[in-house]
C-alpha cells in the first residue's frame, strides 16, 4: 500500500514522491525526477526520468537509483498514466 505525489515543477518537468509499504513491514520512499514530451495531442505525453530510493525495515535496508517510463493522458483535470520504475 503507498501513496504518491506528483507535481510539475516547470512546463516540461516534474517531481515525484512514493511513499509505500507491504505486509512485511517495509516502508520505502522514491524520489524521481521526470521529463514529460508530448506526442498527439497536447493531454497526451511520454515522460522518462530517474532519482533514489531507500528502503527500511526487513532483514536489509538499502539504498538504490531509479529510473522510470510511462505514458500519462490528461482529461481535464483527472491525469491517467502507466509506468515501469
């Protein structure tokens, strides 16, 4: 279960927090920083990016890089997107 938040930062850039945990009791953050591109139409983009995670809890704590891609479409004011961190 986890929570995220996104938030555009300049017309084409963006950051994002994920804050999740599971059944066993780790809790990890990930913070990325995307790159939206436009392609169609203006409410439809392609976006890449990368930044960290840290992971607590567990037999092992640890500390990674990530990177992400997706594409997102916008309707109004109700965003739809998938990616692969």
């Amino acid at each position: 279960m986890g929570i995220t938040v996104n938030q555009r930062i300049l017309r084409t850039w963006s950051v994002e927090g994920i804050l999740q945990s599971n059944p066993n009791d780790v809790v990890s953050t990930t913070w990325l920083v995307k790159k939206h591109v436009g392609i169609f139409s203006r409410g439809f983009n392609v976006y890449f990016g990368g930044g960290a995670h840290n992971t607590w809890g567990g037999e092992t704590p640890n500390r990674g890089i990530d990177g992400v891609f997706g594409m997102e479409m916008s309707i109004s004011r109700v965003n739809v997107s998938l990616d692969y961190k």
